[in-house]
C-alpha cells in the first residue's frame, strides 16, 4: 500500500506537467486567417505583427492584441448638418472607403481610428462645403468628394489609414428651399417646352413657305414650258401652212376667195363696232371682178356693178 502512493503521486505530477505542456503549445501556436494581422506585445511593448497563417509565440510573455481587419471597409456616417456660404443648413450624408495598411500604426498612433475617420470627414465636409453656395454644394460633388478624400488621406496616413474614396450620398437643403427649387425647376420646364413650340412652329412656317415657294417656282416653270411649246407648235402649224401653200401654187382667185371666206369670221365678235379692211382685200376683188368678167364675156351675160374698191366699214 504504501509502495502504492509514490506511483500515484508520479502519475499526478507526470498528468499535470503534460497538460502544462499541451496548454502551453496551443498558447504557442497562432493561426491568423486571411486579411487579418495581429500585434504581439511582448512584456508589454510592441514586439512584431502578425501575418496570416501559422506563427508562434512565447506563452506568458507575448500577448496577442485583437485582430485587425486588412481589407477595404466600408462605414456610412448619419447624417451631418452643414451650413452652406448662404447661410443654409443642408444635411449630408456621408460614406467613406478606407483600408488599414499598418496594423501597428492603427493600434498605437491612435485610440479609435474608425471614429477619428467620422469626426475628421465631418469637420473636413464643414470646411469644404461651408465655402460654396447651395447651387455649387448640389453640382459640385465629385470636387466635394475629391477634396474630401485628400484631406482624409493626408490626414490618416499617419495612422496607418488609406482612404480610397468619399462619397456623398445625398445633400438635403431646408423643406422650403425644396419647395422653391422644384416651382424654379417646374418653370424652367415649362419655359423649355414654350420655347420648343415655338421653334417647332418656326421651323413648320419656314417648311411651309419653302413649299409655296418651290411649288410657284414649278408652276412657272411648268406655265414657261407650256408657253415655249405652245409657241414652238404654233411655229411648226404656220411654217407647214406655209408650205403646203407655196407648195400648192395658189392663184389670186384662191386668195380673193379666202379673204371673202374670212371676213364673216371678223365681225362674228361682239365687241367689234369696227373693222378695218386691208388693201391686199381690194386688189383681191378687182381679182375676183376680173374674172366674173372674163367669164360673161365668154357667155355674154351683163357684168355685175363694179364694187368700190373702199367701202364705208359698217358700225
């Protein structure tokens, strides 16, 4: 029995150093995952970081700060009031793109750097938009944004902070300067679309002119081609008439027959009151005179009276 208690005792002692052991191993033993970097402090001052994968530390002497998030992060901010150069408080909503590039720097340069990033975009917008007017601050967002993401930039570098970008979600002015802005934006529409009619009856006017224009420019042109046609056909009738007259030899009792042929035609007008007889229609009857002659001399019958080689022209 008592050979029994030093077997026990060693048994106990062997148990306890090797979950000692074991204990102590696994303190040893650190995995830190992807996109994560840890801070060892060794005796209380910083000793090294941390990469990912498997590292090893002494137990009881380094201690392993919280991890820190490598990757880009995204925070949006509430809303901030601001006063604009007009003297206008507009609220702005903010969200900033930051990523920890030194894990020392972000855990011994400052206390809390996620909230020195709101209170630094803050004071920075304040600055920034506090220089321009209600109209610059809503059209003017990417320079508001670049001059942000510069002044954070500069400003955390010292930090271990990379600021990637600064976006300005939205820019709320003052219910009654909304109500005025939509009533301007409601004119200026409405002054725009006038303004379109009117240029689009200006322009249907000028069509319309330009129409009446070419169409007379065509119908005189059409009226001058049926002139010159009609004259050219006028031309080729008389020059045929011709002739087939001198082609066909006529004598003065054919001539003297087509004058007295054609003087009925002149007085069928109702405006001719008077009419004049050419000279080439006596020399045509003394023809005709001549050979009524002929012939009663041939058949010895009385002449008819001689006929005035100028008549009286009747009214």
């Amino acid at each position: 029995m008592n050979d029994l208690i030093p077997v026990t005792i060693g048994w106990i002692v062997a148990g306890v150093v090797a979950v000692f052991v074991i204990v102590v191993l696994l303190r040893a033993i650190r995995i830190i995952p992807q996109a994560r970097a840890g801070v060892v402090e060794r005796l209380g001052r910083y000793h090294k970081t941390l990469s990912p994968g498997l590292n090893l530390v002494v137990p009881l002497v380094d201690r392993v700060r919280p991890l820190i998030d490598m990757r880009e992060q995204v925070v949006s901010f509430p809303p901030q009031p601001v006063i604009t150069e007009d003297n206008l408080v507009v609220s702005i909503d903010t969200v900033v793109y930051f990523q920890v590039t030194d894990a020392r720097a972000a855990t011994y340069e400052i206390a809390n750097y996620l909230g020195a990033v709101e209170q630094l975009t803050t004071t920075t917008l304040r600055n920034v938009v506090g220089g321009l007017n209600l109209e610059q601050a809503l059209t003017s967002r990417d320079n508001i944004n670049g001059q942000l993401r510069v002044v954070l930039d500069e400003a955390t570098g010292k930090w271990g902070i990379r600021v990637g970008r600064v976006e300005l979600k939205a820019i709320d002015p003052p219910l009654s300067i909304q109500d005025s802005m939509e009533k301007q934006m409601r004119a200026e529409r409405d002054r725009r679309a006038a303004i379109l009619t009117a240029e689009g009856s200006k322009q249907s006017q000028i069509l319309e002119a330009e129409g009446r224009r070419q169409a007379a420019i065509l119908e005189a042109e059409g009226d001058k081609q049926a002139a010159v046609l009609r004259a050219q056909g006028e031309a080729e009738a008389i020059s045929s008439v011709f002739g087939a007259i001198h082609a066909g030899r006529p004598d003065d009792k054919l001539l003297a027959y087509q004058y007295l042929q054609t003087l009925p035609k002149i007085s069928d007008s109702a405006s001719s009151k008077l009419w004049i007889i050419p000279s080439e229609f006596t020399e045509a009857l003394k023809g005709i005179s001549g050979a009524f002659a002929a012939r009663h001399d041939d058949s010895g019958e009385t002449p008819p009276p001689a006929v005035d080689p100028h008549p009286a022209a009747p009214r």
